[in-house]
C-alpha cells in the first residue's frame, strides 16, 4: 500500500490476450531450439566416445551424417542406430521450428508496427514481433534512454555526490528483445553488412576502435532508442546519415 501511494512509482502494464498468445509462441520456438541444441550436444558427445571430434554448431549436421553413413565408417551398428535416431530426433525439431518461424514471420508481415520497425537496419521480423509481445506500451518509459535501461543496455550507474560512475551491462533486463537486438546487430557488423556502415558515421568511428561485443551492444542501445522513438512519435525510420546528406 505504501508503495502505490508513491507518486514515482511505475506499475506493470497488463499484457492483451494478443500479446499472451505471441509470448507462447516465442517461448515455444525457443523451447525447441534449446532442445534441439540438447540433441546436438548428445550427438557429439556420443561421436567423440569414439574418437570422433565435431565442433559446435548446427551447420555441423551434415559432417556428422558424413561420419555415421561413411562407407568406410568404424562405429559399431548398434552405436549408428542410437545416433541415427537422434539424428531424426533432430530433424523433427528443426522441422517445427521451422512452421513457428514461418508463423512469427506471417504475423509480423500482417501487423502495422512490426512492418515499421523492420525498416530498421538489423532489426527482423523475430525483433519485430518481440517487440510487441513483450514491451510495454512505449509511453509509459519517459524517453529512449529508458526503454534501453529496461532491456539492460546501458551501463550500471554507480554515481554519487556529483560524480559519475558507471559500471558494466548487467543482465537484468528483458532478455529476450535485448538478445535479438544484439544479434541484429551483429549481423550488421560482420564482413556483409559493414558494406552498408557509412565511412565517418559513429558507428565506423566506434567500430574502428572498439572491440565488436562492445560496438554490438552500443549499436543495440541505439536501435532500443529508434524504436522508442518512432513509435511514441508514430513516425517511419529516417536514416541520419542521408538525413544529414539531404
């Protein structure tokens, strides 16, 4: 009781039953990619029994079918018929995550908002769709700056008495838009997409001196801060550097 009477105090906005059914639908795809990771490892772990190393990563599928279907292979019939099923195993996982992918993407082509912040460079049609299933009403943060600290993309502060101090980024924001919004932007700062950084923007001066995590995670504090913006504004994406060309 006391802590409602406090004028400063932020209350929880009440999710819609819309935005319950998208929050299932993320959780279960990512329930069966972390599934599907379970199986992977128990593929390799049985493979490196017998003296067969496989490096991580999905994309090593077909090097281990390579292994257990070899002509010349030297696992044991009974050791290929548990790795086989495992193998479908994995193949039924990737199959239904594959229809939950597909129907995230088909709602983010229907909705308004999500087809607006795809407009931003490294943001897709997962990060869209999160946006709206577990963000609250931008209103209720006061500007970007906020909206990023929710998602834990701004350093800890630790300042008092007119000094500042700042510490690291915890983890104690909404995890699952701040994951996508790291991914987005590393995929913008990989060998393909810094074609599309221009030269003298700060993110080209960042990235030039900066370790990649580290521009990454500033890249995503910016994009947190875009969509904040165009969707208290209920504008379009504008990309400063051609703005500032025009």
């Amino acid at each position: 009781m006391i802590a409602a009477q406090r004028p400063e105090m932020r209350f929880v906005e009440l999710k819609s039953a819309e935005q319950q059914s998208r929050t299932i639908l993320f959780r279960a795809r990512e329930r069966l990619v972390h599934q599907r990771t379970e199986l992977v490892n128990a593929l390799r772990a049985c493979l490196y029994e017998f003296g067969h190393v496989v490096p991580q990563g999905i994309h090593q599928l077909g090097r281990i079918k390579g292994i257990l279907d070899g002509p010349n292979s030297d696992l044991p019939e009974l050791m290929r018929e548990e790795c086989g099923d495992l193998m479908k195993q994995i193949a039924e996982k990737m199959f239904r995550i594959d229809a939950r992918t597909a129907k995230i993407k088909a709602l983010a082509a229907e909705a308004d908002t999500a087809r607006r912040l795809q407009t931003i460079p490294g943001v897709g049609p997962l990060t869209a769709l999160a946006v709206e299933a577990f963000a609250p009403p931008m209103e209720s943060f006061r500007c970007g700056r906020d909206f990023a600290a929710w998602l834990s993309l701004v350093p800890r502060q630790f300042s008092s008495g007119g000094k500042e101090r700042l510490g690291r980024v915890s983890k104690a924001g909404q995890s699952d838009i701040r994951r996508l919004l790291i991914i987005g932007a590393m995929s913008r700062l990989n060998w393909l997409g810094r074609k599309s950084i221009p030269e003298g923007s700060w993110l080209a001066r960042i990235a030039a001196r900066k370790p990649r995590m580290l521009v990454a995670i500033a890249l995503a504090n910016k994009m947190a801060r875009t969509i904040w913006a165009m969707l208290t504004k209920n504008e379009d994406y504008r990309d400063s550097a051609q703005a500032a060309a025009a």
